[in-house]
C-alpha cells in the first residue's frame, strides 16, 4: 500500500518562513530539506550536514544555503 503524496499546509507559519534543518545529509533530516525547499511559504532555507550535497538534489539546492557544520 502506498500513500498519496501531499504537500503540508504549514498554515500555522506566515509566508516567509526561514528554516533550518540540522542532519540534512541523512535520510530524515534530507527528506524534511526536500520538503521545505519545494513550499512555497519557505523563503529561506539553511541546511547544516557533513555532505551538504547528500542533503539536497542540484536543482533544489539553489534555495538553500547549505553550511558544512
């Protein structure tokens, strides 16, 4: 069984949102990356990882600032 996908609301945030992820390189912390980099109410997204290319693909990175932490 697979679940349809669905994009969060994040109603409960004013359009704007700046966000930061910590442990983006790892499955969880890149899928939540992922997430927030393709909404549209994210401005400003900063990922720390030891890889930050693991944490976002290419075309996704743009919207990113990724930090080697």
């Amino acid at each position: 069984m697979t679940l349809p996908e669905t994009t969060p609301a994040l109603t409960g945030f004013a359009p704007g949102l700046r966000a930061l992820v910590f442990g983006g390189g790892g499955a969880l912390g890149a899928a939540f990356a992922r997430a927030l980099a393709a909404h549209p109410r994210v401005s400003e997204l900063h990922v720390a990882a030891r890889d930050p290319a693991a944490a976002l693909p290419a075309a996704l990175r743009a919207r990113a600032t990724a930090q080697l932490h």
